[in-house]
C-alpha cells in the first residue's frame, strides 16, 4: 500500500529591496508528519536576493501552520522563517527581532489589529479604471455597491472565504475610495500571531487572484494624483491601555518623542513620502500629531476610547506594503517601554 502523503506549501518572505516579496512551494510530507514538528527545508536564496551562488542554501523553519483553503483535505500552509545554514536568523529575518521585543515585554499583552488596504489591477490599470481615461472621483465607491463603482468583489469574497477556511484571523473587509481598491482586517491578535496572519493573508490574496486573472498591489501610491494612497493602519493596545485613559496619552507622547518619528516612518514602507503628504486623509511624513477622531493625525485616537476613556490608538502611518513584524515590533518596544518608564503597566 502506498503511504498516506499531504502538500505542504511553505511559504517566505524574501530579500527583494526596498520590499520584501512572498515566496512559496511545496513539500510532500508523510502522514507520520501529522501531529509532530513540521520539518525544517532549504532553498537557494541566490535566486531570492538572500545569498550569493557560491553559497547559496538557506534555510525554512516552520513557525506557524494553517489548513490550506485552496488546496483542501489535510494539506496545510506553513508560515516559515527564514535561517542561515548555523541556524541563526538571515539578515532579511524580521522575525526574530520581534519575537525578542514581544517577549520583553509580554506581561503588558499587547495586541494588535491590521487594516490591510490593497489594489487590484488589471493588467496595467486598476481593476475598474476605463481605457484611456479615469473613473469619476474618488468617493462614491467607499464601501459602496452596484456595478458601477465596485470592482473585483468576487476576488474580495473568494479571498475571505479562503482566510476563514484556513483558520486566520480575518475580522472584516470592505470596498475603498478608489475603484479596485479594498480593505481587510487581521486581529485583534498578539504581535507574532498577527503578523504571521497578516503574511499568509497577502499570500492568500495574491493566489486567490491567480484563479481570476487580476493581480492585487501593496503599492502605497498606485495612482498619482488625487487619489487617496493604500495604508495598513495600525491598531494597538495593551491592558494599560485597555484599562485607562492615561496609558492612551502616554502611548500616543511616546511615539513623538525625539527622534522616534523619524524611527518608525523610515521603516514603515517604501514610499511613504508619496503617500503621507498631509492630504487624502494623512497626516505630513515628517510630523507627528495625534488626535482624537482626527484621521488627518499621526495617530488617531478613536472618539469611543475618550469617551469610554480606555481602548487603542490607531497609527495611521504605516503603508499598506509595511513588514508587520517591524511595525508591531517598533509600536511594542516605544509605547511599552514609555508605559513601563511611567509605572502604566
């Protein structure tokens, strides 16, 4: 009798400047490997901008794993990290600079919800832009309906069924302010959990729009002009937060202190300068502002949280190409350790 064998699709995230890209395949694995440590794998990262030819093995370490919604049965995804062949993290590891802060500070539980903005193109317009010409301004297709503004929502359902099915933690989506332009959110969920999530989800998305001949972008300006940008708002809250209004001030100083704005807008994305101008709904690359109900701020504080007087913040910087294990890392190590300075914890 022939073994009990299933797919296995790991998946990474390469070395690729100045973003990273997402890259998959996969490995048949025996029923025996049901239940145990998903293997470890290799792969030549001279083809993946992380080595050179003349050493060129790296290394897959399986960190999370999900049912695969594509393939069904028991073949799963295997979110990976990636290692040098001594088993320390590679260069293009964000990983494990995360995992180190979200330790350090894990008796604060912080959590984190993702709003994940994304286009989809049609070869090389945005899906719903008519040849040779543009749409009608941006506006009426803000979670909107009707054949007319909405484009590409059979690509949105498929991807959002794919997410559940594969166990991640979608809590929502919907249409932008642009035509093709859409929206889904990951979380609320602790910093590795969400960002593990938040990469399979994008690899979701850009296969599940394989099957209908469109591709989707993070590009954070995909149309010049006055158009509104894609972003990957960032939700954050630790039980301080969660339990008081001060930490939620103390959290919002924190971020605009010193040098720190410069800190985190420099890792938040490539382009930001061309998406953050102060128009469109964000606030000026280089100033920091924060605000309660102001989405024209840094960092806006939701009017609920100051009426409730505990809750979040959400920064409204990053890009939607943005590393999540960098954002969640640079938010956790700024505010968590401005409330742990100020006894808030």
């Amino acid at each position: 009798m022939w073994p009990v064998t299933f797919k296995a699709e790991y998946i990474w995230i390469d070395g690729t400047e100045p973003t990273a890209k997402l890259r998959s395949k996969t490995k048949i694995l025996g029923d025996d490997a049901k239940g145990a440590d998903l293997p470890i794998w290799g792969f030549d990262g001279s083809s993946t901008n992380q080595a050179e030819g003349h050493a060129s093995d790296r290394v897959l370490r399986p960190v999370a794993s999900f049912p695969d919604p594509i393939r069904g049965g028991d073949d799963i995804l295997v979110m990976c990290e990636v290692l040098n062949i001594d088993m320390t993290p590679h260069e293009s590891n964000t990983r494990a600079a995360l995992a180190e802060v979200a330790e350090r500070f894990a008796a604060q539980e912080s959590i984190f919800g993702i709003e994940q903005e994304y286009t989809f193109f049609k070869g090389s317009r945005p899906l719903g832009f008519p040849e040779g010409g543009f749409p009608a301004a941006q506006g009426g297709y803000y979670c909107g309906v009707g054949a007319d503004e909405i484009f590409g929502r059979d690509v949105v359902e498929a991807h959002l069924d794919n997410c559940l099915k594969a166990g991640l933690g979608i809590s929502g989506i919907n249409a932008e302010v642009m035509p093709g332009q859409w929206e889904f959110q990951v979380g609320p969920l602790a910093p590795l959990e969400v960002s593990d999530q938040l990469w399979v989800a994008r690899w979701l998305l850009y296969r599940t729009a394989e099957d209908f001949g469109v591709s989707a972008t993070l590009d954070p300006k995909p149309v010049k002009g006055d158009w509104n940008g894609a972003g990957a708002h960032t939700n954050f809250s630790t039980k301080a937060m969660r339990e008081g209004y001060d930490a939620i001030i103390t959290a919002c100083e924190s971020l605009g202190e010193g040098s720190k704005p410069m800190d985190h807008v420099k890792n938040y994305g490539a382009g930001i300068d061309d998406r953050l101008t102060g128009l469109h709904e964000t606030a000026p690359w280089n100033e920091y502002s924060y605000g309660v109900s102001n989405r024209g701020a840094s960092v806006r504080i939701p009017w609920q949280v100051e009426k409730d007087g505990k809750g979040y913040i959400e920064d409204r910087r990053p890009n939607a190409n943005v590393d999540p294990y960098v954002v969640t890392r640079l938010l956790v190590d700024t505010c968590c350790s401005a409330l742990e300075k100020a006894g808030q914890v």
